[in-house]
C-alpha cells in the first residue's frame, strides 16, 4: 500500500514566557540528552492549533466539545420550531443526546445556595466533554424535531426514539460525517467506544532544543491610594518563566483523516476536497498557532523562525535526535537558531540517506540569515505558497490513486 | 530456528502503563509487551478487536539501555463556557530512555513483523501518541538466533553523554518472558488478550530480569569518543 504522510517540523524562538505550565505555576520542563529542556505538552498546542481553526475554516466543518452539548442541541431545536419551550427543548435534546451516544445527560446537582435563590434551571451536562461535529448536531436537532413532529411531546420522542431504526439512525448520525477537528485529532467517547474516532495526527510534545532554567520573577505592585504613611507594596508575589528555541514535530497521516473525513459521505461526495481543506488547515494552524499560558504577561506572541515540511510515503520521522545533544549559544552573538538550523542542516541529509528515506515533496519557510543553512533541504517558499503547494501535491498523489 | 526482530525504542517521552486507569496514567520502568506487541500490531494495520494470539505467543524481551528518568505532566482542560480549568489527569513518562525491544519466533511471522514496521499502516508511537520515536527505530532482523543471544550481539544504543557517565558499568539489565516452568522473578498483567476497547484484557506475564554484556563494537557511523578529561581524572 502506498501511503501519503506528511511531517512538519518547527524551530521557534519564544522570550520569557510561561506557554505551559503545572499544578505549581513552573513552565513544563523533561530532561533531555542528560539536561533540562523547556517543554510545552503536545495538548497545550493541539488546543491552540484547534483554536486557529476558528479563523481557517467554516464553522460547519468544525466540531463542538463540551459538556453542554444538549444546550447547544437545544439551541437548533428551538431555532427550527421557536414555539418549543427552552425547558422543553433540553428535554428533548438530553433524549436524543443520549440515544445517539448511550451517554448520561442530566442536570447537573443543583447547589443548596442556587436553589435558595431560585436561581433558573441549568441545561442538562453529560458528565465527560463530548466532541460532536456541528453537522452531526444539526443531523440530530433534524431527527428530534421529526421525533416529536415538532411539538415539545418529550413521550412522543421517546417512543419515536425506541424503534430500532429510529435508535439506529441517531447512531449513525454521531458516527459519520465527522468535522475535521475530530478527524485529525480523535475522539474519545467513555461510553461506547464503538464511536470513537482515531487521530490521524501525532503531535510531539515541543522541546527546547538547548538546556534551560525556569527562572522566577519577583514583583510588587503599588496600591494608588496609599498614603505617604504608607510605605511599601500593596502586593507582591512571583511569576516563573523561561524562554526557549522549541523544536515542534507533527506528523499527519493523509490516507486516515481521508478515512476520517469521508465516513458517511453520499457516493457522489469526494473526501479529496475536504481532505485537501483539512491539511492546509492543520499545515497552518500548527505553523501559526501559540498556547495562550500568560501571553498577556509575557506577550511573547511569535512566529516560527523556520519550517519544514516533508511528504512522505512509508512513514514520518521526527528530527527531534538532532538536538539530543544540547545546542550551545553562539559564542560571540549569542543565540541559538543559527546553530540549531546547522545542526539540522547536517543531520537531516545524513538520516535520510543511511536510513533510505524517501520524500515525494518537501518544503522549507525560513526567516533571515541565522537559518540559511537550511535553504537545501527543500523548495523555499512563503508561509502562503507552501500551504498551497503542500495541499496541491497531496490532493495530486490521493487523486493518482497512491492511496 | 527462530528469528529474532529488534526495535531501538528512543525518543524524548516514552509511557508504558500496565496497570494505569483513569485519572492517574503511569508508567512502567521498561516498555511492556502489550505496548510493544500493539506497535506492532498497529503497523500491521490490525484493528483494535482483531484476534492476537500469534502476536501474544511471541517471545518478548527487552534491554535497558538507557534508564532515563520519570516525569510527571499534570494536564487540565478548560470548560467551554465557563473558560475555568478542571483537573483531568496526571500522566507519567519517562524522559531520555533508551531500550533496545526484541520479538522472538518463526522466521516467516517475524519477516512479515518487519515489512510492516517500515511501512507502518498506523503511525508508531512509544506508549502514547504523542511519543514519537526517533531514528533508528526498527533494528532489523536477526536470523537464527534467540532474544539473549541478540541481546549479546546488539551494539549498547545509548547516548554519548550516558556512556561517559557509566563508563564502568557494561553490563544492561534485561527482561525477558519466563521459560515454560521457569520461575519467574516478577510477574505483570501485560501479555494483550484483546485491544478491543469495549473490553481489554490481559493476562498474567512471567518475568526474568538478567542482565548482558552488549557487544562492545561502536555503533557505526559514530566517531570515536574523544574526552580529555579522561586524563584528568585518572591521575
């Protein structure tokens, strides 16, 4: 089987920032090549990249992941028929949630506080956040109002949804069509597995690709009204931090988010156009994309200072080897990009010609003179440009018929 | 005779879990054999309920040829709406390890083992999907052999930095499936049954920890180690 995949590498440089970090407010670290290396988990940037989806693509091609799925269910329920009351229409929605995903949606446990002061009623939650395309919620709120023949008759709805065809359709409906946010990323569902969804991507936790300290700023801030009488801060504590050069590794697999993609097409549907939309929008809000951790802190917003993409045909290869060794900072300018871009530029000819590593396409996106070392290990381009080229040579090769 | 298949299993992360449900992933000092038999299974492009008993009826071992250490990633996820975290889950990897994995049985399985982890049908990773392995990953086969005597023959795969540091220590630790009837030292619920995850199982595995002396060639392709504080610290 010949298959197409491709793998992204990112060297970027982020001042003091804290992207990541844990139960004690420390950014993230893991040894490395026998030192501490900066790190910023693989969820951290997953969830970023899925948030630069909202800007890439239409919201119908994206996916809902919340408790309060039957909330937004309801939403289209009473959007379709106004004259459904809003409780009403939660009933319904938890009925029919629950059936398509054998999941529990309640209400959740009102507080003593709330019900004393009869606070309004709450949607009903599944306990777990679920992850459902908008279209597979659209299919849904289309097949309640069939259930209750759009009135609020929530008995009407679950004899509807007994029979076995009816029960089979709202199955099916949470099964197929899938946004590409699930497609690339996967999901879970606790409750039947049977429609869980298996990534096609792998996103490697980001590493620095030199030794780091966290480092801990102590700062006071002045209370305004204080008084000559009252010397001293109004406040005072500490923020931890570090800044890194991060190396950032993804691979995606094309033939499994095509899988992904066209289960429940209509025949006279091709998943290439959508599989095709999918990795240009994974190509770029993975390129683009930065966890948010205390950007308004540090507001350390950048942007890679090089990339390479590689199209594969066997499988992916992470690069990450080259810097198990920690880079040193440039003796007299300091830095570590330019040395970074030249250990690459080493290794990567040497891995792919002892190891037979074939490519069918690659690509390089590189800023200034500290990178040039890396202008031979593809076709040079603008962040735009190889977006569209990298989409171009996959829809050619699923096109061809590689896959 | 039986052929053995040898995976290099590096990377900067790698989690092995047994026994690891729910909120609290952690792993195991070494990669188990459900872990490794699924990465095989996986780059055979076999789904998650298909049958694994000649996978399971392997022989399974590995060298520990780097420790690394254990970390611990503490993940939360953030409310839709409300935007306020919530705890999820405390997840464990070992960091910087290096192992050396090793399948043993009939030559044709193996060889088939072996075209499917160059050309893997689901892409591979060590333990959880954001451990990515790095190269060299698949060792090749070995020929009429057995695990400990390619275990003996294999090159100690660790890094330079680790072998400056345990220049005395050449001797690596390893795991191995208890003989039939042997005794084994410890024992871990880890041999796959099914990956079928409306009902996992495992069953019971016999462990022998012994340890080898790796062959002491250099790994091809590494220049020869140059340390001028070796001099320094003799005298």
């Amino acid at each position: 089987m010949t298959r197409t995949i491709l793998d992204i590498h990112v060297l970027q440089t982020v001042p003091p920032s804290n992207l990541n970090r844990d139960d004690t407010g420390q950014p993230k670290t893991a040894t490395y090549g026998g030192v501490r290396r900066a790190r910023v988990s693989s969820q951290a940037w997953k969830r970023a990249t899925r948030r630069a989806f909202d800007e890439l693509l239409d919201p119908s091609d994206l996916g809902v992941r919340s408790k309060k799925l039957a909330d937004e269910l309801a939403d289209r329920i009473t959007a379709a028929h106004p004259s459904i009351e809003r409780t009403a229409a939660w009933g319904i929605a938890a009925e029919t949630l629950q059936t398509a995903t054998g999941s529990k949606i309640e209400v959740p446990r009102r507080k003593k506080k709330d019900a004393e002061d009869e606070a309004p009623e709450t949607a009903p939650e599944s306990s777990y956040l679920m992850f459902l395309s908008r279209r597979q919620l659209d299919g849904l709120a289309a097949l309640a109002v069939e259930g209750t023949k759009g009135t609020d008759d929530l008995n009407a709805l679950k004899a509807f949804l007994k029979a076995k065809e009816n029960k089979a359709r709202a199955r099916a409906l949470v099964d197929t069509r899938h946004s590409v946010d699930i497609a690339l990323f996967g999901r879970m569902v606790a409750d039947a597995t049977d429609l869980n969804v298996e990534a096609s991507t792998q996103v490697a936790h980001a590493l620095s690709v030199h030794a780091v300290d966290n480092e801990s700023d102590y700062y006071t801030a002045v209370d305004d009204k204080n008084t000559e009488a009252e010397k001293g801060a109004g406040m005072i504590g500490t923020v931890e931090f570090n800044s890194a050069t991060l190396y950032r590794y993804a691979a995606l697999d094309v033939d499994r988010l095509r899988d992904n993609l066209g289960v429940g097409l209509r025949d006279d549907e091709s998943p290439d156009e959508p599989t095709r939309r999918a990795v240009e929008a994974f190509v770029e809000g993975f390129i683009a994309s930065l966890p948010t951790g205390k950007i308004n802190t540090f507001g350390n917003h950048t942007l890679p200072d090089a990339v390479i993409v590689k199209l594969r045909t066997k499988r992916p290869v992470s690069y990450v080897a080259a810097f198990e060794k920690p880079v040193a900072k440039h003796r007299e300018e300091g830095g570590f990009l330019r040395a970074s871009c030249e250990r690459l530029a080493a290794y990567v000819p040497h891995l792919e010609e002892q190891y037979g590593l074939a490519d069918a396409g690659s690509w390089v996106l590189r800023i200034g003179s500290d990178t040039a070392a890396l202008a031979g290990l593809g076709t040079e381009m603008n962040s735009k440009d190889l977006i569209e080229a990298v989409g171009a040579a996959v829809t050619e090769r699923l096109s061809s018929g590689a896959a | 005779m039986t052929s053995v298949l040898l995976l290099r299993l590096a990377g900067p992360l790698q989690a092995w879990g047994s026994a690891a449900r729910f909120a609290r992933r952690t792993t195991e000092n070494a990669p188990t054999k459900s872990g490794v038999l699924g990465l095989l299974a996986a780059a055979q492009g076999r789904e998650r309920d298909a049958d694994l008993s000649d996978l399971a009826a392997l022989r399974f071992g590995v060298r520990i040829d780097q420790p690394g250490t254990r970390i611990r990633d503490f993940q939360t996820a953030h409310h839709a709406d409300s935007g306020k975290s919530m705890p999820l889950s405390e997840r464990f990897y070992l960091a910087d390890a290096v192992f050396v994995a090793g399948v043993e049985g009939d030559a044709s399985f193996i060889e088939a083992l072996h075209t499917a982890v160059q050309a893997p049908a689901f892409l591979p990773y060590l333990g959880r999907r954001s451990c990515p392995p790095v190269e060299p990953f698949d060792l090749g086969v070995r020929p009429d052999t057995h695990l400990m005597q390619a275990f003996r023959e294999e090159p100690w795969h660790a890094s330079e930095w680790h072998r400056a540091r345990t220049r005395s220590r050449r001797t690596l630790d390893v795991l191995l499936d208890s003989a039939h009837g042997e005794p084994p030292h410890l024992s871990l619920r880890d041999t796959p049954v099914s990956f079928d995850p409306r009902h996992r199982r495992y069953e019971l595995r016999g462990i022998t920890t012994t340890s080898v002396e790796p062959n002491s060639a250099p790994l091809p392709g590494t220049p020869p180690p140059h340390d001028p504080t070796t001099a320094l610290r003799k005298s």
